[in-house]
C-alpha cells in the first residue's frame, strides 16, 4: 500500500519534471504534439495487439488448453495501453515497452514470478 502512495506521488512529479524539460527544449507545441501523437500511436497500437491477445486466447479455449501466457499478454497489453494515454513522457515509454512483443516477452517472466510472490504470501487468494 505504502508503494503505491509513493508512486502517485512520485510519477505525476517526474512526469511534471519531464514535461516542463521537454517544453523549455523543443518547446510547448512540439511537446503537445508529441504527447498527442503517442496518445493516438498508442491507443492503435493497444488495440491491435488486444485483439490478437484475444484471438490467441480464443484459439486456446478451442483447443481445450488454458491461456494463461495469453491472458498475462492481455493484461500487459492493457496496462501498457492505459500508460500509453496518460499523459507523459516516462508513462509512454513504459506503456510501449510492455506493448511491443519482444520487450514484453522479457518483462513477462518477472511479472510471472512477482504475481507467484504475491499468491504464496497470501496477498491474493485465487477461487476456483
């Protein structure tokens, strides 16, 4: 709990940080465009690869197998596309790099073992 107060307070701050840099370098408007146009690059970029997270997902149920590789890309893919529109330099870098499939075939390992973490200390409980 203590780490996500920290973030809500630290990110937007080195997001303002980042944005006022960025304004007095290449100046507001190429700043606005810029975070207009990884907004708009994003959302396309999210929903292109939902679908084909979806897609796999289905074709794995009709095999009879569990998707859980595909859900953990799903639920990338939605992290990634929600910081890709907010607004902000270091929110955009993070969304592409849990968007695009090589860097995201990286981090998907480290997510795997912190919701592992997670599940045997008890912090979440799966029902089944």
């Amino acid at each position: 709990m203590r780490v996500l107060i920290l973030l809500f307070i630290l990110v937007p701050a080195a997001e303002i940080g980042v944005l006022l840099f960025s304004g007095n370098t290449i100046g507001i408007w190429p700043t606005v465009a810029l975070l207009i146009i990884t907004g708009v690059l994003g959302s396309y970029l999210a929903k292109k690869q939902g679908m084909n997270a979806i897609r796999k997902v289905q074709e794995q149920l009709a095999y009879g197998r569990l998707p859980g590789d595909e859900i953990l890309d799903g639920v990338c893919i939605l992290l990634g596309g929600v910081m890709l529109l907010s607004p902000g330099f270091l929110t955009d870098i993070l969304g592409l790099i849990l968007l695009l499939p090589p860097t995201r075939a990286v981090l998907k390992p480290m997510i795997l073992k912190l919701l592992q973490k997670w599940m045997n200390k008890g912090t979440y409980t799966i029902i089944r």
